[in-house]
C-alpha cells in the first residue's frame, strides 16, 4: 500500500500560487530593457506597504510591538525606496 503524501490546504497552496505568479511578474518584468513595468511593479508594492503599516499603526496602540519589529518595517521600507530608485535610475539610462 503507497502513502498518499499529505494534501496542501486550500489557503496554503493559493498562497503558493500567489507567490509563485508574483516571482514570475517579477522576473519577467525585470527581464524587459528599458521598461517602465519593474517601476510600477516596485511602485506599487511600496505604495501597498505604506498603507497596509499606517492602517495597522493606526489601529494599534502599541505600534510596533518590539524593538526588532521596528527595525525590521524601517529595513523593509528603506529597501523598497532604495530599490525603486534604482529602477528609476535603471529606466532613466
């Protein structure tokens, strides 16, 4: 008798399909010369993750919860201001 390997969930495997379609934008959009597409894609991330923070710093007295949580949403947004830069500059030249 085999073992039947054990399913995904339903919200696990739309999660992984999600990713995977995001890494296969991203890959495709970067694979363009001089296209505007990686800006918009990086624009847009960036814009996402400005609103979904101020909603949860709004909603939350204790915003962020720790020091390394602090650190960690100041990493994320410096990285995606210095990455669309970068891809302004890239687009630019």
């Amino acid at each position: 008798m085999k073992a039947v390997p054990a399913a995904r969930s339903r919200p696990a495997a739309a999660l992984g399909s999600v990713l995977d379609m995001t890494q296969a934008t991203l890959i495709l959009a970067a694979e363009a010369a001089h296209s505007e597409t990686p800006f918009f894609i990086i624009g847009i991330a960036f814009a996402a993750w400005a609103v979904i923070i101020g909603g949860i710093g709004t909603a939350s007295e204790s915003f962020p919860p720790s020091r390394g949580a602090g650190i960690a949403i100041g990493a994320v947004s410096v990285l995606l201001a210095v990455a669309t830069m970068v891809i302004v500059l890239l687009v630019i030249v």
